[in-house]
C-alpha cells in the first residue's frame, strides 16, 4: 500500500524537486565528459539528508534514454537514491526520457512499480504518460494540498505545421479541471492550496521575466517553451487552486517570477549547467529546488540548495524591460 502524504505535526510539509537527473548508466558517451552519474547521485544524497523531504519529485528527464545503453536500468539507477532513503517520491518525464526505444508509458508504468513511489495510474483516454495527483492530509486526516503531475511531453507530432517542443493537450487540461473540481466540491466548495509540475515550461514563463519582477537567472535567451500555447495556464488561474508551478528543462534558468497570482518557478539543473544556446558554460552551480508548504495556508517558500550545501534564498532581482503585467 501506498503511503499517504501528511503534514507534519509543525504544520509543514517539505518537497526536493530534482531536475534534469539525465542518468547514462555510467555510459560515457563522449571521452571528454567526465561521467556525471555517480556525482550526481552523490549530490542528491546530500541534499536528502539535509533537508529530509517528505517527498521528492523528479521534475523531468530522469534520463538521457537515446545515450543510455540500458534506458529501463538507468531510471532505476536515477530514482534508486529516493528509494534507498525510503522517502516517498514521484516523477514527471521530459523530452530526453522518450528519446530512447522505451516509450514514455513504459517509463511511466515502471515507476509505479516501486515501493517508496506515490504515483497513479494514467487516467483513461488523457494524452501522455504521468498525469495524475497527489494530495496532502492534515493534522485532522482531511485533504490539506493538492499536488498536479502533468506530462508535458516531448517533442510537436505535428513537425509539418509546428515543429519544436510538444505541448500539454485539451483533455489533460480537461482532466486537470475536473480533478480540481472534485477536489474543491470535497473541500466545501473552497480551492485547495496546490501545486502544478511538469517539465517544460508554458509559454507564460517567457511573459513573466519579458513584464514581471522575477528573482533568479535566465540564462538561456529565452525560455524553451512550445509554440503553441493549449491554456494550461488560463484552466489554472480559472479554477484558483495552484500556487506555484515547478519545471526543468532549460538548465540555465533557475528565476520564479509571479503573473496573476500564480508563482512560474524553475527548478535548479541537478546534473550539469553546461550548454546554454548551444554554447558550453558552467554559470550555476548544480543543485535542487525546495519547496515548504504550510497546512491551511495558500502560500509556499522556496529556496535552493546547491551542491556545496549552501542554501540560495535570495536571488538575484530582474525587472522587465517591456510592459508590466497588471
């Protein structure tokens, strides 16, 4: 049986967010890149014990499965370190996990096959693999926070007319708004206090650095975004319930920034920092996002710890240079 999440008796609740894991299976694909695997793994042990999450979320992907000899054995490798420290965990996939000759939904089902993991099954007739949510009790064993995964997909399956990054589609949006429906009916009709991951980030990421204050580096030219935007945003800013909305993929950005009352945050890249617009660099040090809900409350902080243990939680101020938001 799966264990329910809770907050604790101090009234919060702690989430590591790793992102961009990429695990080889130690393969090293270049001689001149050093093999990241077990300095990664290293790097997530440490920032397990001291934070002590309650839960960790692999924010996308998990793997590099087009370079990895053995795509099934590198996800276990990736997610072994949340499984050996007993800690719930769950994971969203990314453009690299689906590269390989191991579909998503293989990927997805085999995450669920683990002990310490807290995933759901797919919901029936909804794109993707890796949609679903998980929800936080509190001290009286009600729902307390909702937690959205959402798969974001790889890369458009309509190259012809719209090529770059996939998009996330109408019926997961669909199935989102009827989750959080549900959800609030069962809350006495009130939102709950929730949180949104997937791994590429929706074109508002791109909006909030352009017109808001943001907080953090976007050291990419510009967010990795579809080219199409299907209203993951819009569904989430109607419905009221997500707080924050957490992503990897473009492993330069680290900024959060606020539009419209819901928090676009990035993760910290948790392999490697080195290509930004095609060009190599080491410009952040690796590490991972954390995240502190408080029960019954519709707020969150937000810090990062990197690899030398040193604790970020006051980033770097970026105010816009086009027209701000209201």
């Amino acid at each position: 049986m799966k264990k329910r999440l809770k907050f604790r008796d101090d009234g919060t609740f702690v989430i590591v967010q790793f992102s961009d894991v990429e695990f080889l299976d130690e393969f090293d694909y270049d001689p001149e890149t050093p093999k990241y695997d077990s300095e990664t793994r290293a790097l997530m042990e440490r920032i397990i014990e001291a934070e002590k999450p309650d839960l960790i979320v692999f924010a996308g992907d998990v793997i590099a499965s087009n370079r990895a000899r053995d795509p099934i054995q590198s996800f276990r490798q990736a997610v072994d370190v949340a499984e050996m420290s007993c800690i719930p965990w769950a994971a969203v996939f990314g453009n690299h996990d689906s590269e390989g000759e191991v579909p998503r939904k293989t990927m997805h089902e085999l995450q669920l096959q683990h002990e310490y993991c807290v995933a759901e099954p797919d919901p029936e007739g909804v794109n993707g693999a890796g949609n679903f949510v998980i929800t936080v009790a509190g001290k009286s064993d009600e729902t307390a926070a909702a937690l959205y995964f959402v798969d974001s997909g790889d890369y458009s399956s309509i190259g012809d007319r719209v090529g770059g990054y996939d998009w996330i589609r109408r019926d997961q949006i669909n199935w989102y708004v009827g989750m959080s429906r549900e959800l609030t009916r069962r809350n006495d009709d009130q939102p709950l206090p929730a949180l949104a991951f997937f791994h590429i980030p929706i074109p508002e990421y791109n909006d909030v650095w352009d017109f808001q204050v943001c907080y953090g580096h976007r050291y990419d030219s510009c967010c990795s975004t579809p080219a199409i935007n299907s209203g993951m945003f819009a569904a989430m800013v109607e419905m009221g319930d997500v707080m924050g909305t957490f992503v990897g993929h473009d492993h330069g950005n680290d900024f959060w920034g606020t539009l419209h009352g819901i928090r676009l945050c990035y993760g910290r890249s948790t392999r490697y920092v080195s290509y930004v617009d095609g060009v190599r660099h080491d410009l952040l040090p690796t590490g991972a996002r954390v995240i502190r809900l408080n029960e019954g409350e519709r707020r969150f902080e937000t810090w990062i710890r990197q690899n030398d243990g040193t604790i970020v939680e006051e980033q770097p101020e970026h105010r816009p240079e086009g027209r701000k938001v209201e």
